[in-house]
C-alpha cells in the first residue's frame, strides 16, 4: 500500500487553463470599459478587484506547484535504502513542518516503519494545511489507519474527503478507495457501493490505484452480502500482489473477511490446504 501511496499525483499547472482565464478577464476588463459612459469607472474597479483577488490566488497556486515539483525531484531520488535516508533528510532540512513535506516524508518512511509514518501523518495540523492539500492528508492517513484496523479512526476523515476538489483521475480514484472501504466498514455500505460503481478498477486511468479499489470491493461486496464478488475482488488482488492479502487476516479482522482471503490464498497456492486427518478404528 505504501508503493499506492507513492504513485500519487501532486498538483501541475495546466497552462490552457490559464489562457483561459486570462482570455476570460480581457473579456471582462472589455465589458467595463465599454460600460464606462454609463456606470463611469465603477466597472473598471470591479474588474480590477476581480483580477487582484485572481492573481493572488493564482500566485498561491504557483507557490504551491512549485514546492511540490521540488518534493518530486527528492523523492526520485528515494530508490534504496540510502537515497531515502538522504531524501528525509532534505525533506527535514528544507522546512520540514509544512504539510507537503510530511506527507513525502510518511511516504519514504513507510517502506520501513508505517507506525512510524502513521505517527508523522497525524503531527499534521490538516486545518492549517493548504486547502488543496488537506484532502490528500485525509486520504493518506485514513489509508493508513484502514491498513492497521483502525476503522474508527479512518471514518471521521473519510467523512471529510471532498472527492470532487481533486481534478486528477488517479488521485480520485485513491479518495474514493479510502472513502467507501472506510464507510463499508463503519455502516455506510450502501452509500459506499453507491460510490465504487463511478470507480471501475479495470479503467486505464486509474491502473495505479487498481490495488485499492479492489481491496475496497472486497469490504463493500461482503458487507453487501454479494459473496461472489468480494471473492472475486479478491482473486483479483491476489493476482496483483498475493502479499496485500496478508492485511485481511490481522488480529481484529472481520471472520468473514478472514475465511475469504484464507480461501484465496490456498486457491492461488500461497497457503497450505489444511489436512484432515482420520483415525483407524
């Protein structure tokens, strides 16, 4: 799951967006001028209150690409056990305490230790947090929390996930993953299927975060009663990574949710059948 982690996107500029906008405020700053024998320069302040508050906004968007493209060029570097030491190390010494920071941080960290990236996620202040990132720190940690068990914990940030602030397909695709395991497991399970049927893990644009959406499946499909599929959600994980069935049967797991992933395991061959043994009367 950490590898899913580390496949997230971060936030690009898109530059026909902005022409645009930019071709969208021309038009306005046109439309004052041409109101002015009528509403005098009324029309132009507002178009000059307008184009302020956007380029102030848009400043804080380039701030905040900027540090993330700096966040990707250390984390590239993170391919062995040295390079990811040398990247927390310049994720610590280049102001570490922000938000985007910690998040890469948690990533390289829980190849080794996901208690102790856990821990990191949580020192987060989410409300202080830039707005386009607090969904990704909620999405993160209550992923984290869901691999441990902690239901209870995942579900108030599932709550707060607002799936459609984030333009980028995979990045929803992992939201809406976190989101509906976390409401299938807590109750919600009707309204948590209601959401994986926008989700279709075999969709190309989502092929990085396949992993999570099949192991969402697989809580929705049982809590559903829908046996059939959560087994074949599981199957399909197997095939991905026979290894993230292992979280399935942890202490504290669901019976049902044990015996399934016991049955695929023994059916792909990676757990031993169990012998029964007959005594000789």
């Amino acid at each position: 799951m950490s590898e899913a982690l580390s496949k997230m996107e971060q936030p690009k500029l898109r530059w026909k967006t902005i022409a645009q906008i930019a071709l969208a405020f021309g038009v306005v700053w046109l439309i004052a001028a041409m109101l002015m024998p009528y509403i005098g320069i009324w029309g132009l302040v507002a178009a000059g209150v307008l184009t302020a508050v956007a380029l102030g906004f848009g400043f804080y968007i380039w701030r905040l690409t900027r540090k993330s493209s700096a966040i990707m060029d250390i984390l590239k570097g993170a391919t062995d056990d040295e390079g990811r030491k040398r990247a927390i190390q310049a994720l610590q010494a280049g102001g570490g305490g922000d938000a985007m920071s910690k998040m890469a941080e948690a990533q390289l960290v829980a190849q080794e230790d996901p208690k102790e990236a856990m821990t990191i996620l949580e020192g987060i202040d989410i409300d202080k947090a830039p707005k386009l990132v607090q969904n990704d720190v909620r999405a993160q940690l209550g992923l984290m929390y869901l691999i441990h068990n902690r239901v209870s914990d995942a579900a108030p940030l599932a709550d707060q996930i607002t799936i459609g602030a984030q333009p980028q397909p995979k990045q929803k695709a992992m939201y809406a993953a976190v989101v509906s395991e976390a409401w299938a497991r807590s109750g919600k399970h009707d309204e948590a299927a209601d959401l994986l049927e926008d989700y279709d893990a075999e969709d190309p644009a989502y092929e990085e975060m396949k992993a999570l959406l099949y192991r969402a499946q697989v809580f929705v499909w049982l809590k559903k009663k829908k046996r059939g599929r959560a087994r074949t959600s599981m199957m399909r994980l197997a095939k991905l990574d026979a290894n993230q069935l292992g979280a399935f049967l942890q202490k504290g797991m669901h019976p049902d949710v044990k015996r399934l992933a016991t049955e695929v395991l023994q059916k792909e061959g990676f757990a031993p059948k169990q012998k029964v043994q007959y005594q000789r009367r």
